[in-house]
C-alpha cells in the first residue's frame, strides 16, 4: 500500500498565560491509501490537536509548532505552505469533518450553497452546476429529498442530517484524506449506526484514506484498520485492529478495554477503572506518562521514558515492560468479551 | 394504595406537554407508568428528545405535570401545596449531566454542597461544616477540597462534587440524569463505581436515565425503553437485554457498537428508517411504526398498549402481543 501522509515528529505546544502546554509531544505516523486510522484516547490526549494540525486549522498565535515537525502530503510539507498552496489542498485533496455539526455549518447559508461552496473553489464550474452537483453529494449521503433540503438551513436539520450534510460538504472535491473528528459524539446510537455505515460504504467507493479520531473503542473496533493509542501527548501503543483488541501491549490499552463492562460482567459488581487522571501537560512527567496511574509501575518508569518496540510488522508499543530485564507478566483477564448477550 | 407498600416511587399515566407556537402541543411525556422498589435502579433509556429527561424533571418537580400521578414513599406529590412540597423534595435529589454547567462558579465547593443544608435549615455552620467534610470522603474527595472553586476540578471531580451536592440533605430517591455521559470511559467506569458504592450503603433508590445502554446494564436492576414520549418496554435487565421483544429495543441495542471487532464483523444490525418524528405531530396509533420494519395497517389504527407479558415483562407492540 502507498503512504499518502508521513507525519513526523510533531510537537505542538500552546502558549498559555499558566505557562507552555505539551499537547503533542513527538509523535510520528503514516497514513496509507484507502484505509481507516483510528486514533483514540481521552480528552486531552493530544488526538484532536494533531489532526487540527494536519488541516492547519490551529490558532497561529498560541499554537507552536516545533520546527522539526514535517506533515509530508504529496511530496510537499503542510507545515511550510503558505496562502494559495495551503488553500488548495485544504478542503480538496484533505478534507475534515467535526464532531458538532451545528457549529461548524454556517447558520445564514443554504445547506446546497455550502456544500458547493468547496466545488467552487477548487473546480472550473458554474454556479449552477456547483449547486446541481452539491444536491447529487446530498443524495449520495443518503439526504431526504435533497432537492427540496438543499434550499434550506441547517437549524431546519436534524442532528443526524446536518452530520449528513457536513460529510457531503467534506466529500464534495472526492478528497484523498478524510479526517473525521468524533463524527457520531454528538449523535444518539441509532444514528451513530447510519453515519458509521455511510462513511464506511463512502470510503469503500471513493477509495478516501480516512483518519478516525475517537474515545469510543466500540466504534473503533467495526471501523478501523489499524489503531494508534494516545496518551499525554504520545502515540503510547499502534497495531492493526486485531493486534490492539486482541493481543494489547500497554498496559494503558489494557485499562482502556477492561473500563468497558462485559457481559459477563456481574451486574452492580465494582467495575474496573483507571485510578486518578492524566498528567497535567504544563510539566509533563519525565519518565512514562502514564507511570502515575500504572498498576504495574517499576522505579525505571517514573526514571526515564520508555522506548518503542516493535511486536510485529505493524504492532509497536512504548514500555518498559518490553524491556528484556523486566519482569514477565501475565495480562489481566477481563479484556475480552461482548458487552451484552443478544442474539445476533 | 395498600398492594403498593413496596412501590417506593409510582408514576402513574404522567403526561408533560409543552405549549408551542399557537395551539400546538409539544407531546414531551404522553402517558407513562412504572414503579421504582425501594433500594432499587431502575434505568430509564431512550434517543435524545424522547423525553426521557423531561420525565426525570417532571418527577423531581422541576416541571408541572400536566396530568398523571407521581406517588413517592405513599404520598402523590403534585397535589402538595408549595410548603409541603419543600418539606417533601428533600427526599429526591437529581445528579446533572454536565458537570461543568451544573455547578455555580463563583461558589466554592463546601457552599455547594452545603446549598441544600442551607436552604432546608440543617444545622448550624459548624455541624454543615463537619457535614461537609463527611460528604466530600464519602464521595472520594478530600477537606482540602473544601474551600475550593469548581474550575479547579476534573470532569470526574466535578462530577463528584455534584454527587455529595445531592447526598447532602440526605435524600431517599435520586435521579441520575446522564451522569456520566460527560466524562471519559476511565473516569466512567470511576463514578458509576460510586454510585454503586452509595446505594448499597445508604440504601439509596435511582432513576438513572441515559443512553449508553452498557453502563445503564451494569447498574440497573430493571430498565425502561422510552420512544417518543411513550414506554415501548420494561422488563428486568437480563430479560430485556437477553429476551428483547420490541422492535424498537431490538434496533436500539444492535446499534451499540461493541468493543470486539470478531462480533462487529459478524453482527447484523438492525438499521431504522429515518429519524424520530416530532413530538408535536406524532404518528397515529404506534408512534414506532414509521420506522418499523414490522409495521401493518393495524399500527397505525390503534394504539399499543403496555402489556405484560410474562411477571415482570411488558411491552407495547402489536406485533408482539397479538401471538399470545
């Protein structure tokens, strides 16, 4: 498979009046064509701020980004484009969609004249034909009778087709890389199906390579080629879907998958959970981020960072437990099993 | 009211209706009915604007119902007159959803907690104070934290907070509405530990209504599906989860994504048609039908009826009801 995005390096710092925030913290990945990345953790892992950071979408005057960062697309560092060159892969070749669809559609324009606005822009094209294709992108994203919707604005939309609306908006240029920011957040679980199955069936036509930002590992696991875990700033554990569900390394993918209740669970049982919160980012600990809240911490943990292993061809993982002189664990039971039994 | 003794709270036909533009009705609540035991969860589930918050505020008070019987501890409380009901709704309190919005900033975290000390007239400044104290251990926080802004807490924290908040003026019956939808899964898995926690000891009795059907599983002891402003199914939560009956459960819990990509990859899920109507126009007899798969002439005719199926099962669906 061909690389499309070659990121590396990235280290983002926010300017605050408290002092520097490390929100990104030298991480490097690839992004190959026609497949989903999911990149996953809590809020306030650095996922969001790294994706914005592929888009340039981050507020030049608190945002750094370090000088040794590289986002490689097509040749050309994203990082270092200026005025036009950004504009044009901005919207056609990379394009974003956000976890709030209200927000990020503009309330005083027609739905139809938003979605051609990006055709517009990138494409020789009328008006007239921009607004025809965009109605054609709203049919496409499944749109009730789109005709008539691509008159109207988006306070007229429900949640799930303003989420619609967006996705064709995004796709309107039939971009190479679809980022998409917690697309189904703000959305209830049978919508969240609908959206998932389209982006799905979407990216299967298109041949879109498609970056998935989430905290929710259900999604992940009926979406996702391969998956990026994030902590404190890092990208802490990476494998293809199998390998993290199935066969975890860190100990914080192991926490992540026991917190979800299982059916075999007990019910009114204690469930698992992660004891106390991330590391405050201002002054990121010196050692493994994650060293504070880990049941299996050494001495060395808190001394020094981990540095990555590789398992397999596709799965690596940042710990000290990998390390030859560590102690050899077993891993916890709990990391399996469906949540509820229904039948399928 | 005698065969009730052991129904610690009894919603009766509770109906909410808002007034909108002219003489429309916004159909919030339209008609339920349930039961809480005492000691009991029961989980109240549904898609945002089914109403299943309108139903958590009707119940605590917050609205006026516009017809129905709200029984708590024996005692209709929408027929108390205002004094009365103060006295009375010490004995339920409502956990928020976000935790962010739901504590005033400029308070420090011991004058929150000791609001509803305060205001029912519980103790001098001292015995809150030490009150307070007590509450913030209990919920796993420190005195330390007392003299505290509520910006300078986690979303867990504050979720904490919001938790003691509720137990301060001793409650018997709280309403959890979204409690942990807010926060993050690690920190999820923390609060909803807590609350667990609480009702054992405090022998405490929840209505804790969400839409993460997993977390509602693990702390339920029955669970209750609601579709537009209506009850589609109640059963206990092995049953509802193992033997679903309506349509509508069934696609609701074949939506939710599942942490184990062999099943997802296997799993047919249900997909409804379209998306909720609205709650001012509602569709004739089964409101569900037009997004059912199973849907006859018949649905739109009549209106299903809550039914019991088995001891401790019930649904309203034509389809299912018309075997028996």
């Amino acid at each position: 498979m061909k690389k499309i995005l070659d990121i590396k390096n990235l280290t983002i710092d926010f300017n605050t009046y408290a002092g520097r925030i490390q929100a990104v913290r030298n991480i490097s990945f690839s992004l190959y064509e026609g497949e989903i990345l999911a990149i996953v953790g809590e809020s306030g892992c650095g996922k969001t701020v790294t994706s914005k950071s592929i888009m340039r979408l981050l507020p030049e005057a608190t945002a750094q980004v370090n000088n040794h960062s590289e986002i490689i697309f097509d040749g050309q560092n994203v990082l270092k484009l200026k005025g036009k060159e950004l504009k044009k892969i901005r919207g056609d070749e990379i394009a974003m969609i956000f976890q709030d669809p209200m927000s990020a559609l503009n309330p005083t324009m027609k739905v139809g004249h938003q979605v051609a606005e990006s055709l517009l822009i990138h494409t020789k094209i009328t008006k007239k034909q921009a607004f025809k294709e965009a109605v054609q992108m709203l049919k496409l994203v499944g749109l009730p009778m789109a005709e008539k919707r691509a008159h109207e604005y988006p306070n007229q939309y429900s949640g799930g087709m303003r989420q619609r609306a967006m996705i064709a908006i995004a796709l309107a240029c039939k971009p190479k890389i679809l980022i998409a920011d917690e697309p189904t957040t703000a959305l209830d679980v049978t919508i969240q199906a609908q959206i998932m199955k389209l982006i799905k069936t979407l990216q299967a036509d298109l041949n879109t390579a498609i970056i998935l930002v989430t905290h929710d590992l259900g999604i992940v696991a009926g979406m996702a080629d391969r998956i990026q875990v994030m902590y404190a700033g890092q990208i802490i554990e990476r494998g293809v879907r199998e390998e993290l569900f199935y066969d975890p390394q860190h100990p914080y993918t192991w926490a992540l998958l026991r917190s979800v209740p299982k059916v075999s669970q007990k019910s009114k049982s204690q469930l698992y959970s992660i004891t106390g919160t991330p590391p405050d980012l201002l002054y990121p600990p010196k050692g493994c981020a994650f060293a504070e809240r880990c049941e299996y911490c050494m001495p060395i943990c808190r001394k020094d960072p981990p540095v990555e292993t590789i398992i397999s061809k596709t799965q690596s993982v940042n710990c000290w437990l990998q390390h030859k002189d560590a102690p050899k664990l077993n891993k916890p039971s709990g990391l399996k099993g469906v949540i509820h039994g229904q039948s399928l | 009211m005698d065969n009730h003794y052991d129904k610690f709270v009894l919603v009766e036909y509770l109906q909410k209706y808002f007034r909108v533009s002219g003489k429309q009705k916004l159909k919030a609540v339209d008609g339920i009915s349930f039961y809480i035991k005492r000691g009991e969860t029961l989980g109240l589930v549904g898609e945002s604007g089914c109403g299943k918050s309108t139903a958590g505020k009707t119940i605590l008070g917050l609205h006026k119902p516009t017809n129905g019987k709200i029984i708590i501890d024996g005692q209709d409380i929408t027929k108390l007159s205002s004094k009365e009901k103060k006295q009375f709704t010490r004995k339920i309190q409502m956990i928020f959803q976000d935790p962010y919005a739901s504590l005033n900033p400029r308070m420090t975290v011991s004058d929150l907690i000791a609001e509803g000390l305060t205001i029912h007239k519980m103790g001098s400044k001292d015995t809150k104070l030490r009150k307070v104290h007590e509450l913030l251990k209990l919920v796993g926080l420190n005195k330390e934290h007392a003299s505290r802004f509520p910006h300078e807490f986690s979303g867990g924290q504050r979720q904490r907070i919001g938790i003691a908040r509720a137990l301060a003026i001793e409650p018997e019956f709280i309403i959890c509405d979204e409690p942990v939808s807010a926060l993050d899964v690690s920190i999820q898995a923390q609060v909803i530990n807590l609350l667990i926690k609480l009702q054992k000891e405090l022998h405490l009795t929840y209505l804790f209504i969400a839409h993460d059907l997993s977390m509602v599983r693990h702390i339920s002891d029955r669970i209750a599906v609601m579709y537009l402003g209506k009850l589609v199914e109640i059963a206990d939560t092995t049953n509802l989860f193992e033997n679903t009956l309506h349509p509508y459960t069934k696609a609701l819990l074949s939506a939710i994504p599942i942490a184990d990509p062999h099943y997802e990859d296997k799993k047919q899920s249900i997909q409804l048609r379209g998306e909720l109507p609205s709650s001012i126009n509602p569709p004739s007899g089964c409101t569900f039908r037009t997004r059912c798969e199973f849907a006859t002439s018949a649905c739109a005719e009549k209106e299903p009826k809550l039914i019991a199926i088995t001891n401790d099962h019930f649904v309203a669906c034509h389809q299912v009801t018309s075997d028996k």
